[in-house]
C-alpha cells in the first residue's frame, strides 16, 4: 500500500512539472517583447540621429572648405568630430544591448531562462538602455551647440568679408 501511494505521489509529482505553461505566453513574456520592440524602435532612431549629425559634418566641412585658415574652425569641426565618434560608440553598445535583449528574449520562451532570471536581466539591460538614451540625449545638446557656435561664426565672417569688400 505504501508503494502504490508513493507510485501515486511520483506520478503526480511528474504530471504537475511536465504540464508547465509556456513561458512564451506569459504576460510577463509579452512585457519583455514590447519592451524589445520600444528598444529596436529606439535604435532605429538613434541611426537616423547619427546620420542626420554625419550629415550635419560633411556640410560643416564643405563649408568651410573655402575659409582660409580659420583655426576656430577647425577646433569645432575637430569637436564635431569627437562627437560623432562618441556617438558611434553608443550606437554600437545600444545595437549589442538590443541583441542581448533579444537572446534573453528568446531563452525565456523556449524555457531556458526561469522567470525571475529573466526579470532580473530585463531590468539590468532597461536600465542600460535608459543611461544610453541619457548620454545620447546629452550628444545631442552638444551636437546643436557644436552646429550654433558654427552658425554664428560662418555669419560673422560672411559680416568680416563683407565690410572687407566695402573697404576695398
């Protein structure tokens, strides 16, 4: 009796784990996907930002292509430059974030990641991604001040150049 009781217990003990649920069904599964889509979505705009910035160079330094020896220039061409390098980086370690993302994404639904692994991963690259969004946010600001300061200095020797010519 004690042996069929046992055999019983076994039996159930095996039903109940092998009828889990799919992970992948999971409303705490399904935060993790539209989080990853809100996260692809971001990265998206974060290339179009840097290639809008890139832009914003390649006509920096076309423009100042004809000034002649305008040392302030440079130091701001050299300054945009430094930014756009920093930018490339943060896109570079967003596009891994959102890749890991994605594997830890995948882990979870095949079962391969327990739920409470999963939630501890998740928040640590959420976090990840909302500094990266801070730093590129801050990229940004000194991306417009790095264009203005620019904007203002092409206008006063368009003002230099003119009153030149009057003086001629």
């Amino acid at each position: 009796m004690k042996r069929l009781l046992n055999l019983v217990l076994f039996a159930m003990i095996i039903t109940l784990s092998s009828c889990k649920k799919n992970p992948a069904e999971s409303p705490e599964h399904k935060a993790l996907l539209a989080e990853h889509e809100v996260m692809m979505n971001t990265h998206e705009e974060l290339e179009k930002k840097h290639a809008a910035m890139s832009d914003d160079h390649s006509t920096m330094i076309a423009t100042h292509k004809d000034l002649e020896n305008d040392s302030i220039h440079v130091v701001n061409e050299k300054t945009h430059a430094a930014i756009l390098t920093s930018h490339n980086s943060l896109i570079e370690k967003h596009k891994s974030l959102v890749e890991e993302h994605k594997v830890l994404e995948e882990k979870h639904a095949t079962g391969k990641v327990s739920l409470e692994e999963m939630t501890k991963d998740h928040e640590r690259l959420k976090k990840e991604h909302l500094e990266m969004i801070e730093e590129h946010k801050k990229m940004l600001k000194d991306h417009e001040t790095v264009k203005a300061e620019d904007s203002k200095m092409l206008e006063e020797h368009k003002k230099e150049t003119a009153e030149g010519s009057k003086k001629s």
